[in-house]
C-alpha cells in the first residue's frame, strides 16, 4: 500500500488534476473533503469524458466560477476498503470493479491507496523464503511443535503441512496461521493429531 497519496479537493480545476496525473504518473486520484473523508475519484477516463457546454446565464453569474471542477467529473461514490480487511477483500474488490487500484480508509478517511501491483507482490516471494516463515510462525512460535514432528513443503506458492500435532484445533490453526503468510497461494493440510480437543477423545 502507498501511504499518504496525493488528494485534490472537489473544487479543484481540470488542468490541476490533470497536471497531477501527469506529474505523478497515476491514473487517477481521490477527491478528498477537508476532514479526509473520500467523496470520489477522477481517472484519465474522467477528464476526457465529453461534458456539456456551460449555458452562457451562468458564465455570467456574478463570482461563478468557470470551468467545470473535480465535484463536476468525479466518480462517486469511490470504492474503498477499510484498512483492518486482509489482502484477499481489497483482491476480490478490484476483480470485481475491473479498477487499478483500491482507496484504502480507516473511519472513514482516506490513509493509503493499493494497486493491482501490491498485491501481486507477496506471489512472486520465493518457495524457500515461505517455507522458513511458516516453520518460523506456525510451527516454532505459534504452536510450539517440535521441528522433527512436522515437515513444511513449498511448491510454486501452495504449501503442504504433513507430520503429526498434539490437538485436532492444532490442524485448523495451523492452516489458519498458514494461509496470512504473503505468498501462500493454496494450503494443503496433511497434519494428523493424538487428542480430539473437540470431543475430548484420544486417537490411537
């Protein structure tokens, strides 16, 4: 995620925007209110979108502004995704919109934008690095297995979990724990367990 993107305000002119957009190399940029609310997004799209001709009464309103203005050509309202989701709802949300990149809010104001590129990131992570953060996490801090009890295989981003673990809940947070690593793509759990902690019953 960027943090901090730059803004413009509803009543910012076209030729800014467009300056903006062309100075920064993005495609579009939030319309952002004076408290930080996000009220919308003016893309290239936007900009080169035909508009109707301003009739001519209004040019001559005493202290009318001409020219149409960010409030004129945005998109509203934007699409957001609140910062405490995971990665997975800002993918599903640019998928489903067909958009490059997410506004990203924490109560309602804007603290970042993620674009496609972010998110393709973790998958590009190699195997052997994964592999080591899912010993490192799942198995040596989080459960407590012993390294010899377990075995962590990592091919192209799926990741398979074989061994044995003391408690039936073990396998599920294993997997759990496996699958908030960046650059896991799919987890096949393979862990057997001694205790059902679900049923308090002994496997023998």
């Amino acid at each position: 995620m960027t943090t901090a993107p730059y803004t413009v305000e509803p009543g910012t002119d076209l030729k800014t925007i467009a300056e903006v957009l062309g100075g920064r190399g993005v495609s579009a940029v939030p319309v952002v209110a004076r408290d930080g609310t996000v009220l919308g997004v003016v893309s290239e799209a936007d900009l080169l979108r035909p508009r109707r001709r301003t009739p001519w009464w209004r040019r001559r309103v005493r202290g009318y502004r001409t020219g149409p203005r960010a409030r004129d050509v945005m998109t509203a309202p934007a699409i957001t995704v609140d910062a405490g989701e995971p990665v997975s709802v800002a993918a599903r949300a640019l998928e489903k919109h067909r958009i490059r990149r997410l506004f990203v809010t924490e109560n309602g104001k804007l603290t970042g934008v993620v674009a496609r590129r972010d998110l393709l990131r973790p998958l590009i992570r190699p195997d052997a690095e994964i592999g080591a953060e899912v010993w490192r996490s799942v198995f040596t801090d989080g459960l407590r297995v012993p390294s010899d009890a377990v075995g962590v295989g990592v091919e192209h981003g799926v990741v398979t979990l074989l061994g044995l673990v003391t408690y039936r809940g073990d396998v599920d947070l294993a997997t759990t724990l496996t699958k908030a690593i960046p650059g896991v793509v799919e987890v096949r759990n393979r862990l057997d367990y001694v205790w059902d902690d679900h049923h308090e019953v002994r496997r023998s």
